[in-house]
C-alpha cells in the first residue's frame, strides 16, 4: 500500500495538489490511503510500503510549521517521492536551508543521470516560492537557477520540486514500481 500524505491545509487545493496523484494511483490500479499529515498516526506509516508527501499551493506553507510531525521520516527505510513541499520536508528532516527562489509555469529540467527513468531535457511543470538545499542528498536535476530533484545519500527517498502530477505522471508510476 502506498500511503499518500496530504500538506494542503486548504481543502480545495486538495483538488490541484492531491486528485491528480490519486488519478494516477488509480489509473494505474495502485493500492494506496491518502491522509492528511496532521492525522498521521504510528500504525499508517508501518503498514505502508512506500509514501509519496504531495505540495500544495505557494502561499500554503503551514506545514513548515509542523516539521516534528514528519521526524518520524529519519527512521523510515521504505521508498518516499517528496513533490514540492514533500520534498522541502525531506530536506529539512536532514538538515537543509530552505531559500526563497519562485518558478511558475513550464521549465526545462537537466537530469544529469537516471532519476526514477528520467534523463536528459524534461520540460516539467513549476509552482513553487521555496527550494531546499541538503548535504544528505545528490542533486540529480536542476533547471537555470534551482534544484529540481534530489535522491538521498544512503535512503531510497527521492524529491522533486517541480509537480509530475500535472505533467510528468510517468515519474510517478516509475516510483510506486520501485
């Protein structure tokens, strides 16, 4: 089962942040709960064999200010794909900076190696007010100015900061294959 944790605190983000993945899963006939993250509880993170943690809209960062709901994570061996704000959890959980850096719209990303089958010239969807930077990741992509997807040193958690539930679904279903 694929857990999918929920950052927006918004509801009708849900609809631009959380459908699309949920489509995906489902199109795919994937197993998976999706939950918000303040209603994580010990026993969900157990049963899942892997957890993707969605982004959400830019001027929604509350869960910045939850951070401990997530050290959880530090203990975590299964796969995790952090989007966006998943992956500023990520970062965060191991020591990273968030800096400010905005970027909408359509950009060209470099995956200098494979990256859950991504290589080379993507063009990938942006939407983000904040990039993380962590010594305890490998830069695997960025575009002109900004790290787009990271993959930690020894854990198999993966981040991305562009949303491949608008235009890179693939991306996704590569990871719930790992």
């Amino acid at each position: 089962m694929i857990l999918l944790i929920k950052t927006p605190n918004i509801s009708f983000h849900d609809l631009e942040f959380v459908k699309p993945i949920e489509d995906t899963l489902e199109r795919n006939h994937v197993n998976f709960k999706s939950i918000h993250y303040t209603k994580l509880n010990e026993k969900l993170i157990k049963t899942a064999d892997k957890i993707i943690i969605s982004g959400t809209s830019l001027k929604d960062n509350n869960y910045l200010s939850h951070i401990k709901k997530f050290d959880w994570i530090k203990e975590f061996e299964k796969p995790i794909l952090g989007i966006c704000g998943g992956m500023h959890i990520l970062g965060l959980i191991f020591n990273g900076k968030i800096k400010n850096y905005q970027e909408i719209g359509l950009k060209e990303v470099v995956f200098e190696n494979d990256f859950l089958g991504f290589i080379g010239k993507h063009i990938v969807y942006e939407l983000h007010n904040l990039n993380v930077v962590s010594k305890e990741f490998n830069v695997f992509a960025s575009s002109k100015n900004c790290i787009q997807a990271i993959k930690h040193n020894k854990k198999p958690f993966y981040g991305v900061q562009f949303h491949p539930e608008v235009r890179n679904k693939n991306l996704i279903i590569n990871f719930t294959r790992l």
